[in-house]
C-alpha cells in the first residue's frame, strides 16, 4: 500500500487534502454540548439500557450512557459549576467529620 504523503501528492488526489469536506471534524465540535438541565440524562436510570447484542447480532457488553458520552457533553460554564459543587461538597463533608471528631474527643 502507498503512504499517505505518496497517495496525497498525487495529482488526482491533491484537492482531497485542501476540500474541508474531508477535514476531520475537530474535538470540540464533535460533541453536542448539553445543558445543566439535562445532565441528569448521564446517570438517571430512565435513560440507562443495557445492550447485549449490536445491531448485527454479535454480542457486546455496552450501555446507552456510554453512547449518550460519545456523542453528548456538558457546556463547559455547567462542567465547571459541577466540579465545584463537587468539591465543595467533599469540602463540606471534610469540615463536618473534623467537627464531629472535635465534639467526640470533648464528651
């Protein structure tokens, strides 16, 4: 088989390298951001379904969440806003077992 550089340099195949018609679709476009309100769609039990078999009937061991992954991502202003409630959150529970440790060792 020829190299990529031969099959391009060739002159039937020059304009394949410069029609954005056959770009690869970057990362960030690739992904349809999805809102705050609809992350529950990542983890809520409604949208979950357990595939056993594809679509040619070979067995596979994936779910609709993995799909919804692919396919979906958050906004980057409620991705933020979830890692900080989430660190808020861990802070939080860190400041309640520091106190509850301090209330035990005075009783």
């Amino acid at each position: 088989m020829s190299s990529q550089e031969e099959i391009l340099s060739d002159g039937r195949f020059s304009r394949v390298a410069r029609d954005p018609r056959f770009w690869e679709m970057p990362e960030k476009e690739r992904k349809v951001k999805i809102d705050k309100r609809f992350r529950a769609m990542f983890h809520d039990k409604k949208f979950k379904l357990r595939y056993t078999v594809d679509k040619r009937g070979r067995p596979v061991n994936y779910t609709s969440t993995e799909n919804l992954r692919k396919f979906y991502a958050l906004s980057e202003s409620d991705s933020d806003l979830s890692e900080g409630d989430s660190k808020e959150v861990t802070v939080k529970k860190k400041k309640k077992k520091k106190a509850k440790g301090k209330g035990e060792a005075d009783s």
